[in-house]
C-alpha cells in the first residue's frame, strides 16, 4: 500500500513538473519547454520508487 503511494506521488510530481514547464512560456505552446526546464523535468534528484 505504501509503495502503490508513493509511485502515484511520484507520477504526480513528475506530471506537475511537466506542466510548471510548459506553462512558462512558448509561443501557441511551440517550444514552451526550455532546455534548462527540460533538463530537470524529469526530476533527476528524486529516486523513482517503482526502482527500489
């Protein structure tokens, strides 16, 4: 139960992070993603807990 938790939060995370980006910028949504953005969109600091 508290792994199906924590890999839900972490999908939440990773989807909030996606739209925090996205919603930053971009032209009619064309390269609305910088590539700093983008580099740490996938929250590379956070352990994915679906991996332990």
């Amino acid at each position: 139960m508290i792994r199906n938790f924590a890999n839900e939060f972490y999908k939440s995370l990773l989807e909030i992070a996606s739209e925090i980006a996205k919603s930053s910028g971009g032209l009619l949504g064309l390269n609305s993603v910088g590539d700093e953005e983008a580099e740490h969109m996938g929250l590379s600091m956070l352990k994915d807990p679906a991996k332990y």
